[in-house]
C-alpha cells in the first residue's frame, strides 16, 4: 500500500546544511510536499515539487526528486534556530488523499 | 486570513464522555480532512469529506463520527470518550479544483480523557 517514510531525528549545527530524507512507495504520486510544525501549531506547507522535475530550488530550501528510486530530499542551507521544527514529507496519491510520514524531528544546536 | 480555524485549543475529558470538536475554513475549499497525531506516529486520516454531503472513512474511524455541516464547517465527534483516543487532532482543508492539493492546517486541539 500507500506509504512514506523518513528517518525521526537529525541534529545540525547552526550554519550547516541540512538534509531531511524521505522514501514514499506510490509511483502515481503527481506532487510531493514538505510540511513544516512548529511546536503547538498545525503543518505549514514549505515547498512542493512536480513528479516529472527533478529539482526545485526556493531561496534556502532545495528539494530533490530521484523518481527511480522514490526519493525525495529537502535540503534546507545556512540552518538557523528558527528551522527547529517538525518536517513532514507528504506524497499526494490518487483520489482526495495525502499520505504523511511520521515526520523528522530537527535540532539546530547554536 | 483566518484559513481553517479550530476550537477548542484544549480540552480534558472524562472517559465515557462525548464531545464534538469544530472546524471551519474560509478559503472556499471543497475537501476538508480530521487527522489525529501521536508520537512517532505521524498524521492518522481519521475521516475526510471530499465534497460537501460527502464523508468517508479513513485510516483510524473507530470512536469517531463526522458531519460536513456545509461547504465551511467539518465536525468530528467522540460519542464515548476512552483514554486511547488522547491525541492531537488536526483540522485541514484543501482544494481540489486545481493540480496541486496541498493542505492547510489548523493550529489543533489537544485533547486528553482521563
């Protein structure tokens, strides 16, 4: 069945790079998002990306697409502390629903 | 813009209770979506609507009921309130006019039955 999968927990140093991974199984799946969640709010949607792109770039965020492999990276440069977040990678299948992973847990250490 | 708006932020119950949790949104989308996170678990669809007079069943339905009151408001009820249905519910509503659907979120109630 339908499912999207991500490692829970990364940890960078303020100023690196970071590189939140995700694996999804729908080979339909047109679009692929990220969801950012600050803690006690709801899921903001950061960036997208088209199925037949490989790449998308959006000012500190770029995203990956490796179709063959089902594998979607978001890259997020310069990390600051604001960046502490949740980050869920979602792939949107056919019919009304999006399939969420459980979503990567990002530590920025000053 | 208020988008999808959700009351009450919190609330603590007693097991055996009923509550209904509100949702509305003012973007004029015609899908609208119940989700319940736990830790390390994600998001779980508990139900959807994908059009008004619309409901469906998603991953987690048992312990829950729905009512897509109009094209603006989706309300999920717990008849008999158990300490397994404490959780972090999600309110999200998404168009489904265009290519992309992304989703957008309420800020969630939390909800704790003792």
């Amino acid at each position: 069945g339908e499912d999207v999968e991500q490692s829970l927990f990364l940890s960078v140093r303020e100023g690196d790079s970071s590189v939140i991974n995700c694996t999804y199984t729908d080979s339909s799946s047109t679009y692929l998002y990220w969801y950012k969640q600050e803690p006690g709010a709801g899921l903001q949607l950061l960036t997208y990306i088209f199925s037949n792109m490989d790449m998308k770039q959006d000012q500190r965020l770029t995203v990956l697409l490796n179709k063959k492999d089902k594998h979607l990276s978001l890259r997020i440069a310069d990390t600051q502390t604001g960046d502490s977040a949740i980050y869920f990678c979602a792939e949107q299948a056919g019919g009304f629903k999006t399939i969420f992973g459980a979503g990567t847990r990002l530590f920025v250490k000053a | 813009n208020a988008g999808v708006t959700q009351t009450p932020k919190f609330q603590v119950l007693k097991t055996g209770q009923s509550m209904t949790l509100q949702c509305a949104q003012d973007m004029n989308h015609n899908s609208m979506y119940w989700y319940r996170q736990d830790p390390g678990m994600g998001l779980r669809l508990i139900y959807y609507s994908a059009s008004e007079g619309t409901t469906d069943k998603g991953e987690v339905p048992n312990g829950y009921n729905v009512s897509r009151l109009n094209k603006r408001e989706f309300s999920l009820r717990l008849e008999s309130a158990a300490p397994s249905q404490t959780s972090v519910y999600f309110c999200a509503s998404s168009s489904q006019g265009a290519k992309t659907r992304p989703q957008h979120f309420g800020d969630g109630t939390r909800l704790s039955i003792l």
